[in-house]
C-alpha cells in the first residue's frame, strides 16, 4: 500500500528504511534520497515506523526468553 503518494513509498520501503535504521518520518524519506513534499503522509510513516519498532523487538524478546 502507498503511503506517500508524492513520492510513491509504500508500506514495504518504509519497513526496509526502519530495518537500515530509520526512526522517524524524515529519516525514511532521507532513506528514499527524497524530502517531503506535502506532508500529509508524515503521520502515516510515523505509525508505519512505531508499527516495525514494536514488531521487532517482540521479535527480539521472544529470541531472548527461548
């Protein structure tokens, strides 16, 4: 699913920047070489990113306690 329409990162680009280091809205356009443009989507990528953040370290945890 696109979330930045202005400069068409989906769902999948925001998950990869997040893996590469990403923590924020403006470090996953960075991660694309771009900047926004409207914004709109600032919130969206935010989410997408916390979203990732908490999967992953579910994931971390559930490696540590086996």
């Amino acid at each position: 699913m696109i979330i930045c329409i202005c400069r068409r990162i989906n769902e999948t680009g925001i998950r990869e920047a997040v893996e590469a280091g990403a923590r924020c809205p403006e470090s996953v356009q960075a991660h694309h070489g771009c900047e926004f443009n409207c914004g709109k989507c600032r919130c969206a990528i935010g989410e997408v990113v916390a979203d990732t953040l908490e999967t992953k370290v579910d994931a971390m945890q559930l490696v540590a306690a086996e």
